[in-house]
C-alpha cells in the first residue's frame, strides 16, 4: 500500500485529539507536576510579567482580536451552555473558590471601612453634599484599584 501525504486537517480528528489529551491521565499528571515543579514561579517578577501582558494586549489589539472573536461568538451556544453548565459552576464556586475571596476579604473590608470613616464624616443633604460624598467614595476607593 502506498504511503500518500496528508494535505488538509481533519476539524474532527483535531477535535477528538485534543478532547483525548485533555482526558488522559497521562497529560493531567505532566500538568500537575509542572505546576508544582516550575522553572520559574509565576509571579517571581511581576515586573516583567505586567510588560510581557502589556505586549501581548498590544499585539492582540493590533490583530482585532478581541473585535474578531466577538464577532465570531454563537450566543446560541452561549445560552446552551449557561443551561448545561453556569448555574451548576456558579452553586460550586461558592464552595470551590470560597477560598480566594476569604484571601482579599480582610483588605477588601479594611478599605471600604476606611472609606466609609471619611465619607461618613462629611456632611449629608440634598445636592452638593450628596454630589461630594459620592465623590469622595468613588476617589476613595479607587485608591485601592489594583492593590486588592
């Protein structure tokens, strides 16, 4: 039998191959332990990391690639898996990811507190008053955008 070249790629193959090497056992355990044995931890230079994103967003952005795969998006399939998937992902979450929010809870708390002193001691009426309060919240807490 002779051998012939393969001259365009199967969608289907590609699919099953990629679905078969996300479930192996095999592929999962090379994850975990790449994850827990780095070269490098991810965040050992935040520096250099936030430069690296900022090129990435640059060159994404370059490429419309956000504009490229909203106009791509199929809300049919969205919908379908908001049906299948959300409502079940957002009950786990609560229990699953509990943990992360647990993590920047206690700085989250500290600066609404510290904002809400400052904002509280202004004076409280119709108009300027209100206009200035709500002011001072927004200024206040965008002080903390980025460090919690």
């Amino acid at each position: 039998m002779p051998i012939t070249p393969t001259l365009t790629v199967n969608p289907t193959t590609m699919t099953n191959n990629w679905s078969a090497g996300l479930q192996s056992p095999t592929n999962q355990q090379k994850l975990i332990n790449k994850y827990l044995n780095p070269k490098a931890l991810y965040n050992a230079n935040p520096t250099q990391s936030q430069q690296a994103w900022s090129t990435g967003v640059t060159r994404a952005l370059a490429a419309g690639k956000y504009a490229s795969g909203l106009a791509n998006s199929d809300p049919n399939q969205a919908a379908a898996n908001m049906q299948q998937y959300g409502g079940q992902n957002w009950s786990t979450a609560g229990t699953s990811k509990k943990y992360k929010y647990a993590a920047k809870s206690n700085n989250l708390a500290s600066a609404i507190n510290a904002v809400l002193q400052t904002v509280n001691s202004m004076p409280k009426g119709r108009g300027a008053n209100n206009i200035a309060r709500m002011n001072a919240w927004a200024n206040g807490m965008s002080q903390y955008y980025g460090k919690i």
